[in-house]
C-alpha cells in the first residue's frame, strides 16, 4: 500500500475500493484525508465504470474520527469553527454517499469512533470484524454525533438506544451491532476483506441502474406517506423496465441462464 496518499483508490471489476490510509492514527480525518474521500466518492458517481463501492481502512482501525491533533488547543489561535468544518468537509462527503445510487459496501476492519464510526453507518451494506468496535465517541469531548450520525441512529437503533449510545460513549461490538441491525453482519476477523470484496464484486456485476433506484427508494421511505411512496415506485419502476439490463435479465432467466448485466 501507498503510504504516501491519505487514501488508496484502486478500480478493479467495477468495484472502487477506497482505503483510508493514516494508519498510525487509526485513519483519523485529516484535511487531505477529508479531500481525498470525497474525491473518491465524487470519481464514484462520476465514472461509468464504476458500479459499486467498498470502503475500508488500513491497519488495525477503521476510522478514529477527526484528527484531535489538529484541535489541540494548546496549539493558540482562535478556536475553530467546528460548524464550517462539518460544512466545508463532512457534510458534503455525507451528501455525496447518500446521494450515490451505486451500492456502498463497507468491510469495518477494526474500531469505528466519532465520525468514522458514522460514516460506516452511512455506508449501505456494513460488514464489521468481531474485533471491531463502534463508539460513539463525541460525549467524551464534548461534542455532538456528527457525520450524520444523529439522523442514523435515531433512524436505525430509534430513540433509545441512539441515546443511551451517543450520550454514553460506550463501545458496542460487531456483534451486537449487528444483532441490533446497525450493521448487515459481523464476520471473523480473517474472513472479512475476502467477504466484503466478494459481495462487493457481485453488486458491482448487477444490473446498476436498478440497484441505484433501489437505494434511492429505500431511502426515501422512512420521509413518505404510502401515496407518496407508491408513486416513486412507479416512477422508478418505468425507469428500470427501460433498461438493457432489465431485458438481458428477462431473457437470461427464459433462457436458464445466468444475465451479464453491463450496468445500464
Ligand atoms: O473537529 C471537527 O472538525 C468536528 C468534527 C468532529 C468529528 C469527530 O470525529 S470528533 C471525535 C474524534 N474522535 C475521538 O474522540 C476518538 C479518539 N480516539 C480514541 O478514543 C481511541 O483512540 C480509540 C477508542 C478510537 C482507539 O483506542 P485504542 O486504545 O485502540 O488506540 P489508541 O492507543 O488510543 O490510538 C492509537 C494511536 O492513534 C494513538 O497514537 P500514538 O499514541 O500511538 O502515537 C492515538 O493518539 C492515535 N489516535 C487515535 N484516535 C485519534 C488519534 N490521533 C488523532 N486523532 C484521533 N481521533
């Protein structure tokens, strides 16, 4: 791995696996590492070849949140404004993964604090280590959950359990996180970049287009009325029934075999 760049991108079978990579810190942001992100998730909606995401980080952690180096205060100056720095930096890479209709995996290979642990969250298909932790770290700082991490686990974990995490900082497990469905799975600690890797590789070998739409329905419901919801179905559906991967896989099952979906 390149030690030189905050994070490796490399495009391989239209799976873009982006590496935080400031192991030393456990991948704390940095202002390179916040750039480097969000040009790799702007590369992700920006190229075709590009049909899936997996997001992971190098060495033993995940992601530990903002880099608490760059805020000692100790350093002088006025203090910073932490609300242009979730404006300048978090918000719009939060902006860009949600808005992303291409699935995002991400393989949560060891602790996930603050806004690394959100910013798995806000990934759509979570695999995490057993080793791997998540802590909501801000309460021990004096912060609030940032990085969309208020709306996600309110919406995922709903008002209890967000609030017994967020206000306590305690660690919870891979497994438990996935056994109170934060997550999709925990997996042994060895099998997990090769599990993560292969589910991303099949989605990135799926029919694209509706996978996006997908995603795009799913995130819409918890803000609509059925009405609403049934309409975007609707919508959505027309759309996808126009595709050529829509009619490769019609023609695949007729034919008893398996569809080479090309992503449009
Ligand atoms: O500022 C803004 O722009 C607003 C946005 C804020 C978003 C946020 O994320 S605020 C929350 C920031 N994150 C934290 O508060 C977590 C801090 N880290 C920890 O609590 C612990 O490191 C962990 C629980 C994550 C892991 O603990 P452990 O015991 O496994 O590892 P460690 O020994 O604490 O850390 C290993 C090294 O990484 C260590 O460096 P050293 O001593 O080996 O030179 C440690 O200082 C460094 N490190 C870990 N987290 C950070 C960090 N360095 C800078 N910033 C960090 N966040």
């Amino acid at each position: 791995m390149d030690r030189s760049e905050p994070v490796v991108s490399d495009l391989s079978g239209g799976v873009l696996r982006l590496t935080l990579n400031r192991p030393e810190r456990l991948n704390a942001f940095n202002e390179p590492m916040h750039l480097a992100l969000r040009a790799g998730f702007e590369r992700a909606r920006d190229d075709a070849a590009v049909r899936a995401v997996l997001l992971t980080g190098a060495g033993r952690g995940f992601c530990a949140g903002q880099d608490l180096g760059d805020r000692d205060p100790r350093k002088g100056g006025p203090a910073p404004d932490l609300g242009q720095t979730l404006e300048r930096f978090y918000n719009p890479t939060l902006r860009l993964m949600r808005g992303l209709e291409k699935p995002i995996v991400c393989a949560v290979n060891g602790v996930a604090a603050g806004a690394g642990a959100n910013i798995a969250l806000a990934c759509d298909i979570v695999l995490a280590a057993t080793s791997a932790r998540f802590i909501q770290a801000f309460a021990k700082i004096g912060l609030i959950p940032d990085a969309g991490g208020s709306w996600n686990l309110a919406r995922i974990l709903g008002e209890p359990r967000a609030k017994a995490l967020a206000l306590t900082a305690e660690p919870v497990s891979a497994e438990t996180a996935a056994g109170w469905g934060m997550i999709w799975r925990a997996v042994p600690d060895d099998a997990l970049m090769a599990e993560a890797g292969a589910l991303a590789a099949a989605l990135a070998a799926g029919p694209t287009l509706g996978l996006g739409l997908t995603k795009r329905l799913i995130q819409a419901a918890a803000g609509n009325d059925l009405d609403t919801q049934l309409d975007l179905e609707r919508d959505c559906q027309r759309q996808a029934g126009q595709s050529a991967d829509y009619a490769e896989g019609v023609i695949a099952f007729l034919d008893k075999r398996k569809p080479e979906f090309r992503g449009r």
